[in-house]
C-alpha cells in the first residue's frame, strides 16, 4: 500500500507550505487539494457560472483540463497559480465546495495523486474523505488572529492589497461554512494528531511530524535517505 500522509485544516493554518516541505524532505509526491476547487471556483467565475448551481459547478469540474507543473498550475494551458490564490476565487471556491456533486466530481482527480513512494496530501477532508486509510492523518490548527496575520503577509508578498480585519471576518465565516455543510465538512478525523501552528513556524511544525512519521516507520522516498 502507498503511503499518504493526509495534513487537514482550516484556511491559512499553514498546511500548504507544511504539506509541500513535508514532501519534499520525504520524497513524496505533493496534492494541493484546495488548488482543485479553487480552479473550479476561478472557471466559474469566469464562466459567470451560478455558485448555488450543483450540477453545473460538478459539470465544470468533470471538464477542467488541469496541470501541475512543479509549482505552476495550469488551467487549458494558462497558468492560474496567481489568479486562484485572490481573496475573489478564495471565497468562491468555499461556496463551490459546499456541493456533494462538485466534491464527487473532484474525488477521483484526487485520488490518482496516490503514487509511489509516497503522497502528502494537504485539504480540508484528506483524512475523513479521500484518504481515509491515510498512515498518518495530522489536523493543522492555529488562531483565526494568527490565520488572518498570516493571510495578510501571504498576499502582501504577492502584490494583492488586503486589510486584516476583512481577512479576519472572511476567516472566521469560511470557517463557520466548512464546518457546517453537509459534504464532507471540515472536521479532524478521530484518529489524527492535532498540532496548533498559532505559535509555531512551519519548519518547526515539519518536524513535528517528520517525528510522527519516524514513530511510525512509514517508508519514505529517496530524498529522505
């Protein structure tokens, strides 16, 4: 059986940065789950699709022609790896997941991730959902203050304005919808190790659970020979 290694959490926990130097120090391959829907969010949006629409939103998930190129993400051969990471597509693709049908259509893409050696796989329901025989489920937490700091910094660093106090509201309504809708909602699976981040930096937090992962005697890929 392939080794996964599934990191949940909720919005700018710090999971993506920790799930893609986790990889990367154990030779696994990588899947940025959220890049998923937020590419389906970014279609439908340009499609002036309906975010209430199921089957339309599921249609336009069955149909994206998606790459992943290293860090670049290409959507139809455009690279969105920008575009799907503004505060617009961010909050749209939180109403886009709401819906079983898109979450379904989405399912199998995210699936195939799981190749040798290895996947470390960074979402809201990797542990409970698409993975649920994971070999180690972790449940990123940090304060929606010390989320929405570090939201601010992120997009900052990118070129996009934003204001704290918005990103904190926003946060803590995204939140508030994850975890309450119906389709997999953003909950830690009951076998996962819970790590808060709030005071942590991502370095510090990958080790945390390279010690997990040793503890465990999961089999790692060449890069962490």
């Amino acid at each position: 059986m392939i080794p996964v290694i599934a990191i949940d959490g909720p919005t700018a926990s710090g999971k993506g940065t920790v799930a893609r130097e986790l990889a990367h120090g154990l030779g696994f391959h990588y899947l940025d789950s959220g890049a998923l829907y937020r590419i389906t969010a970014l279609a439908a949006l340009r499609q002036r699709a309906d975010t209430g629409d199921s089957e339309a939103l599921a249609e336009i998930a069955r149909r994206l022609q998606i790459e992943f190129e290293d860090r670049a993400i290409r959507l139809a051969g455009e690279d969105v790896s920008t575009a799907i990471r503004t505060e617009e597509v961010g909050k749209a693709a939180s109403a886009v997941a709401v819906h079983a049908a898109v979450r379904l259509a989405l399912l199998e893409r995210q699936k195939a991730f799981r190749q040798a050696p290895g996947l470390v796989a960074d979402g809201r329901d990797m542990g409970t959902v698409v993975f649920p025989d994971a070999a180690l489920k972790v449940f990123l937490v940090a304060t929606a203050r010390a989320r929405a700091e570090r939201r601010t910094k992120q997009l900052m660093e990118n070129g996009i304005s934003a204001n704290i106090l918005t990103l904190l509201r926003d946060l803590e309504e995204r939140d508030r919808r994850d975890s309450e809708r119906a389709a997999a909602p953003l909950v830690a699976a009951a076998d996962a190790v819970v790590i808060d981040s709030s005071e942590l930096s991502a370095p510090q937090v990958v080790e945390k659970i390279l010690g997990l992962v040793r503890s465990l005697g999961i089999k790692t890929g060449a890069a962490a020979q």
